[in-house]
C-alpha cells in the first residue's frame, strides 16, 4: 500500500474520516460498536502496555489499574475532539498531540478492530477502503462547522429519524457534549468555550440539521451533474 503523500503537522486539527470497502458496512450489531468505541478511546493513549484484545481479557482490577495510569499520566496520541460511527463509516475531529500521532492511532484502532470483525464473522481482508482522508481545519468557522456536520451525521443520513433522538445517539460525541451520558473522553473545551452553555451548543447543532439533512438528499444530483 503506498504511503501518505501528505504531511499530518502536530498541534493541527484535521477532519479524519474512512469508510467500509466498497461502502460496505463495517459494524454490524451494537456489540460491534460498542467495541468500536472502547477501542478508539484505548488507542488514544501513548505507552500502552497492552494490546486491546489482551487488556479486555485481564481481571477487574487489573483494568482498573491500567486505566487509572493512563487516565493520570494524560500523554495521548491523539485528542479526541468529536466522533461519529455510522453504519459504513466513521468521522473524527482530532488534534494531533505528537508526530504521526493520528496515523498511529488510526492504524492501531482499525487493525484492531478489524481483527475483532473478521474473527467475530469468519471473514478475511480489508474492512476499510484504503488508507484514512484527512483534511486539516483552517480557522474557527470551519472548526466549529466540521465538529457540526459530524454531530448531524446519524440524522442527514436518517439513521434516527427524528431530531430529538439525535442527543440520544450512542455512537457519537454528541451526548457527551450535552451531558446525556457519564462518558468523559471528548476534549470538548475547545469547541464548547466558543458557547455560552451546552444548550446554546444543541441550538447551534439543530438549527442547522434540516438544511444538512436536504444537502444530503441532494448529494447524487450535484455529483452527477
């Protein structure tokens, strides 16, 4: 596979995303997701002394003893700032922390979780279609836009149908943002300092999902034409 041509600068933020080979899916059940999520907020961390198939596998306690050294030694490789999974695809905002930190992350959360499918599915081969995209955020109006678009994804694509289950969605960011959940993983300070609160956050969010949703039903025709 050839290499990355460009250049993923640290202290940067980029929109990261990839889907499934040839669109197809890529998660399958709830379980799978959920999988999904304890991986990426594993392999976010430098100096881990584990892969994540092994540290599932140990005691309670020794869990709870590797996350407590991670929580407090704080060295990413990566800082998380917004997610989505979707059926076929996936969208992240992140911050690289250290160099090659979010080709670091991306291929130590795919591979894992690639292996996890295909052993699950008696499969083989590539889940993902090539190497990640990753587009660098310029200035704050395209920040703020991207970690918007990423948040709406379940409801442009009419994953939840209706817009007050969006704050509901599991696989996301968002309910974190809006404290739907005890889930504490997101940096979401850069984003929410620019807010008065988290309910001026969701107004900025929704005011601007049925506009998403109508790009989205639109898209085949602006690419044909």
């Amino acid at each position: 596979m050839p290499g990355r041509t460009e250049i993923l600068a640290t202290d940067e933020i980029y929109h990261v995303y990839n889907r499934g080979v040839a669109s197809q899916p890529i998660f399958f059940t709830n379980k799978n997701y959920q999988r999904a999520v304890s991986t990426i907020f594993y392999y976010c961390n430098q100096n881990l002394p584990l892969r994540y198939s092994d540290f599932i596998v140990q005691s309670h306690d020794k869990k709870i003893e590797i996350l407590e050294k991670l929580k407090n030694e704080k060295k990413f490789l990566v800082e998380i700032i917004a997610f989505c999974l979707m059926p076929n695809h996936f969208h992240f905002l992140l911050k690289q922390v250290i160099d090659n930190g979010i080709s670091n992350f991306l291929s130590k959360f795919t591979n894992s979780y690639t292996r996890y499918v295909n052993s699950k599915n008696k499969r083989s081969g590539s889940l993902l279609q090539g190497r990640f995209k990753a587009v660098r955020i310029e200035n704050d109006e395209q920040f703020l836009h991207v970690g918007r678009y990423i948040h709406l994804n379940p409801y442009s694509s009419y994953i939840v149908k209706k817009l007050p289950d969006l704050e509901n969605y599991p696989y996301s960011s968002l309910p974190e943002y809006l404290r739907k959940t005890k889930a504490n993983f997101c940096h979401k300070r850069l984003i929410l300092n620019q807010f008065k609160d988290k309910t001026a956050y969701k107004k900025f969010v929704f005011d601007q999902a049925n506009y998403q949703r109508e790009l989205q039903n639109i898209k085949h025709l602006i690419l044909e034409s």
